[in-house]
C-alpha cells in the first residue's frame, strides 16, 4: 500500500497540478542525507529512489499526515490547486525570459552584419568583435583593450584590497562579541554610501588623486567590501571556528600562526568567491568612475558608456559581449567552487 | 566627564599593552578590525564630510567661504521636494514589483522539482554583475526601435516601430529597475526559503488547505522576515540605480540624475554636495531603522 501511494506520487508530480508539490516536498524532508542529494541537484530518477526510502521510513512512525490514505483530496478542486503551480510557473518562465532574451540576442547579434530588419542578419561576421578587440585600423580610442587592461589591473588591486580588509572583519564579527558589533556590521555588509555620491566627495576630498589608478582601486574597494565581508562571513559561519582556534593554540600554534595557516585555508572557498565577486563588480563598475575619471587610460566601464551612448548598435552589441564573457567565466568559476550562481548566497 | 576619560585611556592602554587573556582577545578584535575601519574612515567619512562641508561652501570649485544658499535653495525649490517625491515612488514601485517576482521564483525554486534547477539560478543571478548602462542597453534591446518586443508589436499591429519603441519612456525606465532589482531580491528570498520548516505546510495540506490558503497562512508568515529584508535591500539598492536612467533618461529625475546635472550644467557643486548629503543621510537611516525589524543573517546580496 505504502509503495504503489508512492508510485502515485512521484507520477504526479510531472502532471502539473499544484497539490502534488506538497507530495514532492515532504519526501525529501525527512532524512538529512537525502535533503542534501536533492539539494544538489539531482535527477528525476533520483528522486524516485529518495520518495521509495523516505516513504518506509514515514511508515516507522514518521509524520502523522501520511497515516490517511488520500489526504489530498478535500484540496483538490480549489482554483489554486489547478492553477497555482502553472501561474507560478509561468511567471518564472516569462522572467527568465525577459532576462535571458536581451542577452543572448546582444550576443548572438555581435556577430550579425546587418541590423536595419526586425532581426538582426547577416551571420557570421567577426567585424564588430574585431573593431572592439582592435584586431584593425580603428585606432586606439576604437577599441576595449586598452581600458580593459587598465580596469582588469584596478580590479585585481581592489581584489587584493578587499581581502586584506575583508578577511579580517568578517573572522573578527563571526567570531567575537563585542561593543558596537551590530553597527561594525551592518557598516561592513551594507554598501552606506552609493558609487556617484562617493564619486562627487572624492574628487573634491582628493582633487588630485580622486581619478587616479589609487583612487579607483580604494573607491572599489570599499563600494565592494560588503560582497566580500559577507560571503567570507559565511564560510566562517558553517565552520566551529572555536574549536578550530582552540586545538591549534592548545598544539602550540601562535594566535597569528593559528589565523593564518588554520582558520583563513578553511575559508578558502568563501574567500576565493568574494575575489570572484568583488573583481568581476569592480572590472566594469560605472556609477563611481564616471564620476571620477579624468581621461587617459579611458576605464573599461567609460568605453561601454562611450559605445552604448552613442555608437552603432552592433558595435555596441559586441562591446557589451566582451563583458558578457567575462561575467560567464565568473559565474562557472563560481559554480565550480560550490555557489550556484553570482551571489554571495551559500548553498 | 574626567572618569570616562580615565577609563577610555585604561581601556586603550590595556588593548596596546594587554596583560590577561582577555585584554588580548581585545587586542586582536581591535587589529582585525581596524583595516577596514581605516578604509572606511579615509574613503568613506572624511569624503562625506568634505562633501557637506562642500555644500556650504561659497565658492564653487574649492571649499572656500561659508553659504547657507545650496540648502536654502534645496528646502525652498520645489522642483527637489519633487524629484526626491518622484525617486521614492519610483523605486518603491519598483521594488514591491521586484520582491513579488522573487517570491514567485524563489517559491518555484524550492517547491516545485524544476528542470535546469541550477541554469535557472545562474541566469537569475547574472544581472547583479551588470552595472546600470549595460542594463539600459539590455532595455534598448527589447523595447528600442529595434527592440525584440517593438518589432513584434509592430508586425502585429501595423504602426510604424518607431512610434512604439518605449525603452525612454518611464515604462522602459521600469523594466530597467525591475530588470537589476529581480535578481538580487530572488537572492535573498532564496536564503529565506531553504530555512522554512515544511512541515507546518504538509500539516496544512493532509488538512485540507488549498495550495493558496496554505502559502497564505502557513509559508508566507514564515518567510515574512525575508520578504522584509528583501524589501529594504532591493530599496537600497533601487535608490542608488544611476547607469540605468542616464542613458534611458525615461522622462523621470531621480536624485542620482540630478546630482549628475547639478555637476554637468554649471558645476554647482554646493548644491550635489547638498542633495548628495541628504541623500546618503536618507538612505542611513533607512537602512537602520529596516534592519531593526530583521535579523543581520538575512542579508545577502
């Protein structure tokens, strides 16, 4: 009985009626190991398994719900079981579109000769990404190269910064409690001041360094802290970080010694995602660097200005694809080290 | 007043000097956290200050002299009480369309078994790495003369796509918010929804709930201190959106716009260094006062 109930489940669960999901649910909720397969994504035929094992263990004296035999009945003609998980559904599908579309279409007409009809035509030119890369005759100012070199550097000394300041904080609020820890933190993990506005006190606080590579790379820095505080925070959180502490210092390691080879290599990943983060943020920041930027070398964020501004769409179409590139590279990077996506989200 | 001293200047001491076990714990919360309050003191503070000493300055391209005029200006001059009321508006809108969207997602993500699970969150996520330009070329691209959306209308209906592209009016100017503010609140709300104990809502369905009734009473309660945590970062984060007007522009004058123009006519810094002031006391404030109805683990961005 309890098997062929399952069965019956996990069929549902591809028609799309809303009061299967409960169904669905509590199969995965019962035992930690199985929470945990399904979390990383597992496939359907997985799950079938998960429902067969979670279903035996229920009849042990598990939830109470499962005692009846049909418990979903009574439900089963309200609108919002026939229509709630396809609004839903819906809505998440017509979002990811909206989201996806201009991308890919950005892209995909990059490499388009003509864009005058409804869709762009014309495939495949490499015209446009070599006038943007500078592999021609364009001239300096015409290509991204230069300004990309110019912001990948600054990006990567804000990188550096941030981990010198970030690191730090976050162990010293995961870690301790102390007076004013509420305000340190909300200071550390919540951006206070907007790029243009930081952008408008620099260049009057310091007239002659505000635009300077020093300037951008302090100005990143501290516009981006928070990613990094927060993702570094909770990789520190998932860790005992007393016990940590503890049996180093009591083996004989230093405070420092203990810091710096046994708690900061534990938060590896964490640090290594906020890099990810915070440089990615940093190599086309706009708002701040509008503000400051005082001509030679152009950043790379002001020649994406230049070109959505007031340069030929396809061309600005590639420009915007080079970052594009860069952006994908982050998020695999990111997949690749345990985050699903740009987020400082754990999962 | 003589005591306190003493006792600041004891306490400093024993954190330069320190003697037990807990005076060096002090110690070293103080060294962990004095990189960052150095950044933020000589990047963050002393800036600010100099900005609101820049409003009262009287000349325009150094601080120099004392004048009340940019304040008086800004509290008399309706045109600012306007642009202040037309960015409040604009991205509460914004992002109560943005937290409901989020809600949907993040719902959908841990509730029903989608297909690309993991594809779907990455696409979500992908606009919080775009600054504001590259968003407002993203709203070129569907709603511009050329846009997807226009052509299509435009092949249905017949007009011109000229007359119907919407990317600079204040709808193009909508989507653009709406397009940077989903993600990051799906983000949050997605934190939210991994902690909610579902055996409140299986309790509700076996009862005899509808799937609605029982989002309604059982999990929306639940994920309640996420949605307001949502809320008040997506409203940050919306008050601070300038790439995004400023090539859309949308027929709207949000303060970030205005700061630009203040500078960009007539370089009256008095009056950016003014509204940028109030602007960054608003958003202080508010982000205080929100943070007290939330707990700090909420956060996330």
């Amino acid at each position: 009985m309890q098997n062929e109930h399952s069965i019956t489940m996990t069929s549902k669960t591809d028609t799309e009626t809303g009061r299967t999901e409960a169904g669905s649910t509590r199969t995965t909720s019962n035992t930690g190991a199985e929470t945990n397969t399904d979390e990383t994504g597992t496939p359907d035929t997985e799950t079938d398994t998960n429902t067969d094992t979670n279903t035996n263990a229920r009849a042990d004296g598990g939830t109470p719900a499962n005692s009846t035999d049909d418990p979903w009945t009574d439900a089963g003609g309200s609108p919002s079981a026939l229509l709630g998980r396809p609004v839903v559904v819906g809505v998440v599908v017509l979002t990811v579109a909206v989201l996806v579309v201009p991308i890919v279409m950005t892209f995909v007409s990059s490499f388009a000769r003509t864009a005058t009809g409804a869709l762009p035509s014309g495939f495949v030119t490499l015209s446009h990404w070599r006038h943007v890369l500078g592999l021609g005759d364009y001239g300096v100012r015409a290509n991204a190269v230069p300004g990309l070199t110019f912001s990948i550097a600054i990006a990567t000394g804000g990188m550096v910064l941030n981990v010198l300041v970030g690191v730090p904080i976050a162990y010293a609020l995961s870690r301790y409690d102390f007076y004013a820890r509420d305000w340190v933190n909300t200071l550390a993990i919540l951006p206070l001041v907007p790029g243009v506005v930081l952008g408008i006190a620099f260049l009057r606080t310091y007239p002659e360094r505000g635009g300077s590579a020093l300037g951008l790379i302090v100005g990143y820095c501290l516009l981006k802290s928070p990613y990094m505080v927060l993702t570094v925070q909770s990789s520190f959180q998932s860790m005992d970080l007393e016990r940590l502490e503890e049996s180093a210092r009591s083996l004989g390691a230093s405070w420092p010694r203990t810091f710096l080879t046994v708690i900061v290599p534990h938060a590896k990943q964490g640090i290594l995602a906020g890099c990810v983060i915070t440089w990615t943020l940093a190599a086309a920041e706009f708002n701040f660097t509008y503000m400051v930027h005082t001509g030679d070398p152009e950043p790379f964020s002001m020649f994406l200005f230049r070109n959505i501004s007031n340069a030929p769409y396809l061309q600005s179409a590639a420009a915007i694809s080079i970052y594009f590139c860069i952006v994908v590279a982050a998020i695999l990077f990111l997949q690749l080290i345990g985050n699903r996506g740009f987020t400082t989200a754990r999962n | 007043m003589g005591d306190t001293l003493q006792r600041t200047l004891t306490i400093a001491h024993t954190v330069a000097f320190p003697t037990t076990e807990r005076e060096r714990e002090r110690r070293r919360i103080a060294v962990m956290c004095l990189p960052f309050l150095v950044l933020a003191v000589f990047a963050g503070f002393v800036p600010l200050a100099t900005m609101a000493r820049m409003s009262l300055s009287a000349e325009r391209l150094s601080n120099e002299g004392w004048s009340l005029e940019a304040w008086k200006t800004l509290t008399t001059d309706s045109t600012y009480w306007w642009i202040g009321f037309n960015t409040l508006w604009f991205a509460a809108a914004a992002t109560l369309v943005s937290v409901a969207v989020g809600v949907a997602i993040a719902h959908a993500l841990e509730k029903y078994s989608l297909p690309f699970e993991n594809a779907i969150v990455a696409v979500v996520s992908f606009p919080i790495a775009l600054p504001g330009i590259v968003v407002a070329f993203m709203v070129i691209v569907l709603l511009g003369r050329q846009g997807l959306i226009t052509q299509a209308i435009a092949v249905f209906s017949g007009e011109s796509a000229v007359s119907l592209a919407t990317a600079t009016t204040i709808g193009g100017l909508f989507l653009g918010y709406v397009y940077s503010l989903i993600p990051r609140a799906t983000m949050v709300l997605r934190g939210t929804y991994a902690e909610v104990n579902t055996d409140a809502e299986e309790a509700a369905r076996s009862l005899g709930a509808s799937p609605l009734e029982t989002f309604v009473r059982v999990t929306l309660p639940e994920i309640r201190p996420g949605i307001v945590a949502a809320c008040i970062l997506t409203y940050r984060s919306a008050l601070a959106i300038f790439g995004t007007v400023l090539i859309l522009q949308g027929g709207l004058v949000v303060v970030t716009l205005r700061i630009d123009r203040e500078l960009s006519i007539g370089f009256n810094s008095q009056m950016a260094g003014a509204i940028g002031l109030v602007y960054v006391a608003f958003l202080i404030a508010f982000t205080f006062v929100g943070l007290r109805f939330v707990r700090t683990d909420a956060v996330e961005i």
